[in-house]
C-alpha cells in the first residue's frame, strides 16, 4: 500500500470545499481509529456518523471527512444529519482501539469518546460517573475495582466535552501593543477573580471574558501603570476528582483539558448559549480591547501535565488516545510526577513538543497573544532520561521559531522533579520568574524586620537585597540575557496577597478542605505584632495600638512595592496588591470561586492611598530610564569624571565597603542608579532604611550630583504633590524607621 499523506493534526474545514475536512490524530500504538461526528438526536443524545482514519506515517492516522465518508450513522438513529459533510460548528470526538495494557502504558477502549487535544473549541462539560474511566471503577467511590486494571467498556458520549469545529481567521498582528521588555510591568490576573465583583461592570458581564474588556476595568490597568496582563490559565480545563468529591472546583485553571480551546466557563451566558463559535469570539474581543488600550496579553500555559491526572483518573483525550507516547511513564506503567499533579507530559517525545509548539502558534495568531509565561517549565525542558537541559528540543525549538520569535516567553523555573529549582539556568530568549528576588525582598522588609522587633539577631543584611534589587547578576550575568531576564515579583497567584503578608505569619487554608495540608509554609511574613485582619478588618481603628500596627502595615506594603517597581528587571504586580487585597491568611485558594479569590472594589481610604501609591511608582519607573536598565551594571566608569554606572553609598556618603556588605547588622544603603552616561542628568538616587528606629544619611558627594530632589517617601501614606525639596550633596536627610526615599538627581 502507498504511503498517505499527513494532514496538520487536529481536524481543518477545507476553504475550497464546503463540507469537506481533514482530519489527523496521533496515536502510535492504536490499532484504529475513527472521527466520531456527532449530531444531536430530536429526543436527546447523539447520533455518530464514525469515520475510519487511515494509519499514515510516524503514527499518525488521516483521512478526509466529507459527505461521502460521512454519510452513514454508528450507534445512534442513522437518521442520515450527516448528508452535508462536516461544517463549521460541527460536534466530534475520537474513538481509538488497541491493546489493553496499563503495565506497558496502552489504555485504549473504543467504548471511550475522547478529545482530539487539537480540538479548537469545546461543547459540554464531563458528567462524572464511570463512564469517564477506561478503567473499572467502583460506581460510587470512582476508585479502581481491586486487581489490576480492567478496561470498562462504557461508553462516555454523554458524560464528556465534545470537539467543535471552527474555522478561526488569524488576528491582525499589526495591532499587537509589542511593548519592550525595558518598559513591561506585568500584571497577573484571573479572568473571573478580576471582575467579579466590579461595581461598574453590568452583572451578565463579571467574571467573564468580556467583562475583562469592559471600558471601566481597561481604564484601572491603564492608569495603574502597567503593560501586560498576565492571564491565569484560559485554556479549557476539568476539575480534578478530588474537588468534585468535596464538592469544589479549580478556580485557578492550571488542569487543563484543551491547550487549543478556551475555557467556556469565562464567557457570558450569552456567549455559552450561542455557542462554541461565540465563546471563541468573545475572548478574541477581549484580547482586542486591550490592545486597543496598549495593552498586551500574555498567557500562563500548563503544558507540564493534564487534566487527566495519574494512573487512576479519567480516560478524556490523551490517556486513551496513547499513554504511552504522551506522558513519561515509569517501568510498570504508571505516571512519573514531577508537577505534583498526577502526571507529566513526556517533552523528550517529538509529538508533545509539536503539540506544545502548535498550540502557542495557534494562540498567537488566532487570538494575537502576545507572549506565554510557562508553568513549571523544567518538565518541558526535560529529556527521556527525566534530567532538565538548557539545550532541550523545545526550549531550542521555541528560540528558534519564527511566530514565537515576535512575542514574550517567560519560565516558572521549577518543578518537583530531580534538580527542579532552575532560576537562572533558562537561556535567551526565555525570560524567568525571580524567586530568589521574592525571597530577598520579603526577608529584608518582613521577616528580618520581625526578628529585630524581638530581639533577635538578623538575618542577611543588605548583600541579598542589593543583589536582587540591580538585577540578578549571579543569575543573569552571564551571556546575553541581562536584567531583563527577571521577571520579579513579590506575590504571586500561589501565596499570600501583599496585604496578608504583613497580618499572617500562618496560613489560614481550612476553606481548602486538605487539613492544612497544601499551600506553603515558608511565607517570610510579619504579622507586625497580631495575627490576622480580624482586629478591625481592613479599616481604620479607633484603639491607637490597632493603628499604629496598621500603619507600619501600609508601610510595609509600600516598602515592599517600590522595592519591586524601581529594581532592575521586569516587575509583576499581583492582581488587588494594588489596593490592599486579602485572602484572608489563604495562600493557597485555588478551589475556592468566590469573594477570598475576587479583587474588591469598594477601598477603604488607605487602600485608596495605596492605589495612588502603585500608580506613582509605576510613574516613576516610566519617567526614568535609569530604573529601567537593559544591561547589567559593571561598576565601572561611564563619565568622564568618574562617576559608574551603579554605585552603593553608606550612611555617611561614603562608599560601601565589603566589612559593610558583610554586616548583618547594616540595613541602610543609598544606591545610586546613573541615567544617561554620555549626558548629565537622568540619574537617581534610592535610599533604603531597614531599622525600626528613624535613621539619617549623607546624600553622596560631587561629582555624583549637584543637587538631589525628593521625588518619593514610602513614610507617606499618600504620594506627595510636587513641587519637590532640592538638596544639595552631603545634606543630611533625615529617615523614617522601616522606609524607602527616591531622589532624582542633577548632575550639572
């Protein structure tokens, strides 16, 4: 027999022939495989119209749907709905036989309608019941029967998500906002958790798609200052077992089903009603609108594992379509996991880095994504042997490919696997999350400050805080990444909010229903003196203990933002940091769809105070380039009298020295940041006071500056209004206890 040709996987209309597609899975180990087209039955339940594919080559199985091929009806009615061929719209999903042998990693049972993982859009959702098990499972408890495991024979059509067909026109790419990375301040965001509770959106828009574009939510990012928001997971996702058994969902999303579809569950009733096709146009509308904003939208992907969890969980899409090529498997079959998650895709497999290759492509140009921060990037960049390596197939890959060279691609630099903490070990151009800038800051503003209200000696002094703040050299020196490979950040999606970082020293995470037993307990908080916001809530207290504590509370957040906003590399922003959010000591509520998730709107005065606060240092960070360096500071020389590029003062003015660096007691340093090294303005100064007493300084001599002018003090609640006080060099500058001052500086 000839060798067929390979169609694009997934399932295309062909533009020239109505009512004709192409269609391509691959499931190296099947023995067959059909394209099940499903049309609804007037009585309810669906009618199959099975097309058999043909086995091409490297494992890949093709064939043309059209209205010869799928004429005839299996398992339903034969009511003859298929006599138009395939169109947009239409409902599908796979059946594939083949040896049953969990030992070897062969889980097919044709009784079982799976997902084409190329599927562009998603109908329904899963019923949970046996059907949705390969596997026996008891009835009641969905646990494997005892004894090895038996295929189940159920047939799942009614209890899973269906593939849609669309045709999906590229997006135009000149409309993309292409921020670079020396001006990108990253907001990460959840669709639902951002606008849920927005008092300006109509209630058919909160917590969707379009309500992300609504004119008034657009407007609070835009004049917070950032660039980029950062998406939580919008890929199409399903519940893991073990939430829907305590009667819970994934709020967060990082579970997906569909790396190609998005999430219905974000688009309005209108759009979910209307159909797949809506709920596609609704996101690609959102994405638009924030471009029309300058805006750009990044992505978090989760291409480290499914939906499908381990060994036990659910036959959906790539378990029955071929276990044993898509997830790293151990010597008896079951699931290596290095994501904590159940399982992990096999990223030394060809077909997974094409599937992951293919599906940024897809976001990029179907919905003009601008860039993909990667969940637990050490799983795809590790080889059949399980060991990461910078020079991984889809790491070079994804460097080398030509739509991905246009947008932004950022690693979570860790898993669970073996050597899984990688900061720093990415190369160009993937950019990383900086938790060792996490950790420096919250140590310097949090938990050593709480250690020296008890008494206690400190911790690291200033050295870990200085290497942070100017941008990871020990991290990103090397070759051509730079400072802007650090994607700092404070807080995150997982953890506690800024607000609760400085009122929890002890997660509080009950609601989650694991006993205590998920979400981290290395916070590095400081509850500044009490546990919690039940005290007086989130307002002001007429008990001036409650208030003087909930000051020192705003101060460190404040504290802890401008160390964020004015260091060296790209900042993120969590989303309600900006006005205080809490979860109420949750630092890990990712089941939980509800007011602890979603930013409230209605801000006490201080929170207001704060919001004002992000918003001028985000100004700052704007208005001076030299907050914003592009390369790593060498220290050496940039101006003819002498003055570097970055320069650490002491108290007194004078240079620091290494006995300084080295002092663990020493927590005041002025960092001197030049502007522009060919001109004489443009500079800044930032001075950082970490005592709990008031302190003063030396403003650096000449030739460093002529004149410094205050343009910032984290001591005020609120930003203050210029015009601002001019200082000459070597002016005392008085500081308050726990505080950060910024001063621009005149050089001429």
């Amino acid at each position: 027999m000839p060798e067929l040709p390979t169609a694009p996987l997934g399932v295309h209309l062909d533009p020239h022939r109505p009512g004709r597609a192409t269609a391509a899975v691959f499931a190296a180990h099947a023995d067959a495989v059909e394209v099940a087209l499903l049309d609804p039955r007037p009585g309810g339940g669906w009618d199959e119209r099975r097309v058999p594919l043909q086995r091409a080559r490297h494992g890949v199985w093709s064939g043309v749907l059209d209205a010869v091929t799928a004429g005839s009806a299996a398992g339903g009615s034969g009511s003859g709905a298929g006599s138009g061929g395939v169109r947009a719209g239409q409902r599908y999903g796979l059946r594939v036989d083949g040896p049953w042998n969990p030992a070897r990693g062969h889980r097919h049972d044709p009784a079982s309608l799976l997902l084409d993982p190329y599927a562009r859009a998603l109908a329904g959702e899963v019923a949970w019941g046996p059907e949705v098990f390969a596997h026996a499972v008891d009835p009641a408890t969905w646990r494997p029967v005892p004894g090895p495991h038996r295929r189940s024979g159920l047939d799942s059509a009614a209890s899973v998500p269906h593939g849609v067909v669309l045709d999906t026109p590229p997006v135009d790419a000149a409309a993309r906002p292409r921020v670079p990375w020396s001006e990108t301040v990253v907001y990460e965001a959840h669709v639902r958790g951002l606008t849920a509770a927005h008092p300006e959106l109509p209630p058919e828009l909160r917590g969707t798609y379009a309500g992300l574009a609504h004119p008034a939510v657009v407007e609070h990012l835009v004049a917070l200052g950032v660039t980029s928001v950062e998406l939580l997971p919008v890929h199409a996702i399903v519940d893991e077992v073990a939430l829907v058994r305590r009667g819970l969902r994934n709020h967060w999303g990082y579970n997906t089903l569909s790396w190609f579809a998005p999430e219905p569950r974000y688009a309005t009733a209108a759009a979910r009603a209307a159909g797949p096709a809506a709920v596609v146009a609704e996101l690609r509308g959102a994405v638009a609108a924030l471009h029309a904003a300058g805006l750009e939208v990044l992505l978090d992907v989760v291409y480290n594992h499914s939906c499908e969890g381990g060994g036990d969980g659910p036959a959906l899409s790539l378990r029955g379509l071929d276990a044993a090529s898509y997830y790293r498997l151990d010597p008896r079959g079951w699931d290596v996991d290095t994501t904590g998650c159940g399982n992990s895709l096999d990223a030394g497999h060809p077909r997974v880095v094409q599937l992951v290759l293919d599906s940024l492509r897809h976001w990029v140009s179907a919905y003009g994504v601008d860039g993909f921060r990667f969940d637990l990037a050490p799983t795809l960049a590790r080889g059949r042997d399980g060991r990461f390596t910078a020079e991984h197939a889809f790491l070079v890959a994804a460097a080398a490919d030509p739509v991905l060279a246009d947008v932004k691609l950022v690693a979570e630099p860790w898993d669970l696997g073996v050597d899984g903490w990688r900061t720093g070990g990415f190369t160009a151009p993937f950019a990383e999350w900086n938790d060792r800038f996490r950790d420096g800051a919250r140590e310097f503003w949090l938990s050593d400050a709480r250690r020296l209200s008890l008494g206690q000696a400190p911790g690291n002094g200033l050295r870990e805080l200085a290497t942070r703040f100017s941008g990871s050299a020990d991290l990103f020196g090397p070759g051509d990444r730079g400072p802007l490979a650090s994607v700092s950040f404070v807080t995150a999606h997982d953890g506690f909010t800024l607000a609760d970082l400085t009122a929890h020293e002890h997660k509080v995470n009950a609601a989650n229903g694991e006993d205590g037993r998920d979400g981290t307990n290395d916070n590095r908080s400081w509850n500044h003196g009490s546990e919690g916001w039940d005290d007086h809530g989130l307002r002001a207290d007429a008990d001036p203990d409650v208030e003087l504590r909930h000051a020192l509370r705003r101060r460190s957040m404040r504290n802890l933002l401008a160390t964020l906003l004015l260091s060296a590399g790209v900042p993120m922003i969590t989303m309600g940091d900006e006005t205080g959010r809490t979860q109420g000591g949750n630092n890990n509520p990712y089941c939980l769809d509800g007011p602890v998730s979603w930013v409230s709107w209605d801000l006490a005065p201080w929170q207001d105070d704060l919001l004002a606060t992000t918003r001028a240092l985000t100004a700052l960070r704007r208005e001076h380039p030299a907050l914003r360096p592009v390369r790593q500071a060498t220290g050496v020389a940039v101006h003819e009298d002498g003055t570097t590029d970055l320069a650490w003062f002491d108290v007194d003015g004078s240079p620091m020295v290494p006995q300084r660096w080295d002092d663990p007691g020493a927590r005041t340093v002025q960092v001197y940041l030049h502007g522009a090294p060919s001109g004489s303005a443009g500079s800044v100064l930032v001075v950082v006071h970490g005592g709990l007493d008031d302190g003063e300084v030396c403003l650096p001599p000449a030739p460093w500056g002529t004149a410094y002018r205050a343009l910032w003090d984290s001591a005020a609640d609120r930003p203050a209004p210029a015009p601002y006080a001019h200082m000459a060099p070597g002016a005392r500058v008085l500081l308050s206890a726990l505080s950060v001052r910024v001063f621009a500086v005149d050089r001429a």
